[in-house]
C-alpha cells in the first residue's frame, strides 16, 4: 500500500532574493496543495531562526521545504543532520539558486512536484572548521556545515560586494561583485594541505575554493566534475594571473566550466584540505561568510537527505540507486 506522505513544512525566508522568496510563496502554497499535501508555512527571521524552525519541523517528523536561496538552505541542512531521518525539499526562492539547479529543481513547479512525488538521495555536506584561531571562537574548534562550495581569497571580496548590492540587479549581482572585487584585488599567497598530513601546495592565486557541489553564483559551474555524494571535496585553485586574462579567459569560462582546462587552474580530489593565506580572509560558502581562515574543510559523507525528481534528470550525483520517497 502507498506510505501517506508526510506532512510538509514550508520554510520561507522572506528576504530572499530581494523579496522573490516572500513573492512566490503563496503560489508555492497553491502548488503544494494541488498534490494533496498538508503544508503549513513558517517564515523565517535569521539564519539561526531557520535552523530552529527546521529542527522542530525534523522532530516532529514533517518533510522540510525550503522556499530560498542557498544560504538558508545551507544553514537548514547543517541544523537537520542531527535529526535522524529528516528529509530536505528545495524550491528555489533566491537569486542563484546553485542547488535547485543541481538537483534538477530550478523551476518552482517542478521543485513542488518533487517534494510531492519525488525521491529521497543521501549527500554530503561540506564542514568549516575552525582551529580557534577565527573570530567568534571562544573555545576550540567550531565547525559549521554548507551545501555547495565554500570558497576564499578574490571571491570574500566578491561576494560580500554583492551581499551588498541592490536587489534590482537579480543574478547578475555576481558578476558586478566579480567586476567591482577585481578593480581592487591583489594577488594573495595561499597555502594549502590536501588530507593531513599530505600533500602541500603553495600558491599565488585569486581563490581556493572547496567544493561539494558544482555551481555558485548563479550558475558559475567552479567545480564542473564535484560530485555530491562521493565523500570528497574539488580543491580548485585559480593562480594569479593578469586582470585582463581573468576577464577574457577564465571569468566568462566558469559558466561552462572549461575554465578548468587553463593552465592557471588546478583541481585536487580530497576529503579534508587545510587553508590558509599571508593575510586575513573571510571565507564564504553558500554566499554567506562562514570563517576566518586558516581552516579546515572537509567532505561529511551522506549527511543528509534531500528530495530529487523522481525521474532522475538531477546533475552532480556518483551513484545511480535511489531511496524510495517512503518518508516524503
């Protein structure tokens, strides 16, 4: 017999994506409700107010929908892996809407459908850790988990420029970041560790970022071959280069991802990297900061799971076995 699906909780954060998230949420209420769901909607205040309204929604054994941009999402998965047996949806409610897009979900229709009907898929979360050398770290380590790529170096200066920026400009907000970051960047020495005790690198570069998923910043493909749900991070290093080859080669290359095919570039497959650099940086992931290096990265294996089309046209995915939506 069919298992009744499960009540859903749909979590908006109204400020996503200059208002976009707060716009569409009635319509993502109507569509939800034409496949006989009950949803219910909680909107959310903060960062740390999203997590607790994920968390309640976990325990009281109801799917989790998230009507927003990457962050919120970020911040919900990293509260929901303590929860055993808590399901994620993504609707995407935000300006890049990186995950949606990997798993297939781009379009509000479609993403609601899949909370409906869709299938469970196990993936990992990445986790910045600090030494307790970071701001804000009081006692030893902190660690805190993201969803798509954490990243430092050129891009904290490009996105908290666009973190910054008027909502009007939709997507391209990333790319004026990108512009406006490179009128005043200088190159920065970077030292990287793959799985320490391991290999070191030390590198001149504009950004090392670490990747559990493909694309930030609206469709950047930055890591074109990270898998969600191989236990291991892309490393990708972008070394210095000159302004003009960064605006010609490899800015307008990163949406497709051949940028990974220049010289400049490198990529490593690891679990953990360790990084840090000859001047203070924030990293960012999901496009939120998350840490001050040094830090620590690492992949989380299978820690939670999320709702993908049941038809299996989502990208990023090693594996091809799905869970049936049992729990949905």
């Amino acid at each position: 017999m069919p298992v009744p699906a499960r009540p859903v909780c749909l979590i908006v954060n109204p400020a996503a994506g200059g208002g976009r998230a707060a716009r569409l949420a009635p319509r993502a209420l109507a569509e939800l409700g034409t496949h006989g769901l009950v949803v219910h909607r909680s909107d959310t205040r903060d960062l740390e107010h999203a997590r607790e309204l994920a968390l309640e929604a976990a325990r009281a054994g109801e799917t989790v929908a998230v009507l927003s941009g990457d962050g919120a999402i970020g911040a919900i998965a990293d509260a929901l892996r303590a929860v055993p047996g808590a399901v994620l949806g993504v609707l995407p409610g935000g300006r890049g809407n990186d995950l949606a897009r990997v798993l297939g979900v781009g379009e509000l229709q479609r993403a609601c459908e899949t909370i409906a009907h869709g299938v469970r898929r196990a993936i990992d979360l990445g986790e910045v850790i600090s030494d307790g050398r970071g701001r804000g770290v009081l006692d030893g380590e902190r660690a805190t988990a993201f969803i798509g790529i954490a990243s430092v170096g050129f891009d904290s200066d490009a996105n908290r420029i666009a973190n910054e920026a008027p909502a009007w400009l939709g997507n391209l907000v990333y790319a004026y970041g990108a512009l406006r970051a490179l009128l005043s960047w200088h190159p920065a020495r970077f030292e990287i560790e793959l799985d320490p005790p391991g290999e070191r690198h030390s590198f001149s570069a504009y950004t090392i970022g670490a990747a559990n998923s493909r694309t930030y910043g609206g469709g950047m493909r930055a890591a074109p071959d990270a898998l969600l749900d191989d236990g291991l991070l892309e490393v990708v290093v972008l070394e210095s280069v000159g302004k003009i080859a960064f605006l010609t080669k490899i800015l307008p290359r990163v949406f497709k991802g051949t940028h990974v095919r220049e010289p400049c570039v490198h990529v490593f497959r690891a679990r953990e990297v360790t990084i840090d650099a000859d001047r203070p940086f924030a990293m960012y992931a999901d496009g939120d900061p998350i840490g001050q290096l040094p830090l620590r990265v690492r992949s989380v294996p299978g820690a939670i799971d999320v709702l993908v089309p049941a038809d299996g046209v989502s990208e990023g995915f090693a594996g091809l076995a799905t869970v049936a939506s049992e729990a949905r």
